[in-house]
C-alpha cells in the first residue's frame, strides 16, 4: 500500500508540476483592446504577444531575459519570441539589423517597435495595437505597457520591423 501511496504522490506532483509548465505552456489571456484583432494573426504573433503582455510587472533587470531574472528591454522581445518557437538576436540592435522592416503605417500586434537612444538603436518594444506598446523600460521600473504617442518614446522612434 505504501507503494502505490508514494506513487500517487508522485504523479500528482508531476501533473502539478506540468500544469504550471514551463515556457511553452505559456498561455496568457489578451485582455486589452482589440482582442479580436489579435485573434485574426497568426498564432506566432498572438504568442508574442501575449507572453510578452503576461510579463507585466516583472522588474527591469539589465541583461535579463527570463520571468525570474526580469528583463531588459531586448530580453523581452527575444524570450516572447522564443516562447512562440522564433529565433532572434539578443540586442535591440542586433533585432533592428536582422528584422524584416515594416512600415509604421502598417503596423500590425508583435511587431517591433525600434527606438533611438544616445544616437543608436538603444531600445525595443513589441507593439500591441491601437497605438500601444509593452515594454521593460529602464532601471527601477518594471515591464509596462505605454502608448506611442508618449512625449519621451515618440520622437525616439526610430522604425519597426518583425521576424514572421
């Protein structure tokens, strides 16, 4: 009996383990405006997103790129991608150089948002729809959501780009 107790015990703590799985379980509800629109892309754009939307509230951390480590604003975009099986660099520079340009006029939810910081491509964010962009900021913050007619990112803006 104590065998078959300890085995139940174990494959309840598996399937709980499981349940809260790891990255590629990662699920997240889109709750923001425009949840019908997410829902028309391709599923690899609604993953970015919404992983990228699930991270909200992690504290900024410089070099990070994991929920338990925080992230900067690069790690971000690279682990919402990795999330949805795409490869992509790991700064934001490397991501402008290396992504598929987009027009800002044609802007579409996962795509990335390229800004000018000290004279280069110093910061990326993954664009939501509707204007909106999540992103991890800067020391002290945590990742957020913010628009892009925000008086500090507005004129940094530099282009956007994608890796679909």
């Amino acid at each position: 009996m104590l065998k078959a107790t300890g085995l139940v015990v174990t494959l309840l703590a598996t399937a709980g383990l499981y349940g809260c799985g790891g990255a590629n379980n990662v699920q997240p509800q889109y709750s923001g405006r425009g949840a019908h629109e997410l829902r028309a892309l391709p599923v690899e754009r609604q993953y970015v997103v919404r992983t990228a939307q699930s991270m909200i509230g992690k504290p900024y951390r410089y070099g990070g790129n994991s929920p338990s480590r925080g992230f900067d604003c690069s790690g971000l975009v690279q682990y919402s991608h990795r999330v949805a099986g795409i490869s992509v660099p790991r700064t934001s520079t490397q991501q402008h150089h290396r992504a598929r340009a987009v027009a800002l006029s044609n802007l579409q939810p996962g795509d990335l948002l390229f800004f000018r910081i000290q004279g280069k491509t110093g910061h990326v964010g993954i664009y939501l729809g509707e204007g909106r962009f999540v992103h991890a900021p800067s020391s002290g913050k945590s990742v957020e959501i913010t628009t892009l007619d925000n008086s500090y990112w507005k004129p940094r803006l530099i282009g956007a780009g994608n890796y679909y």
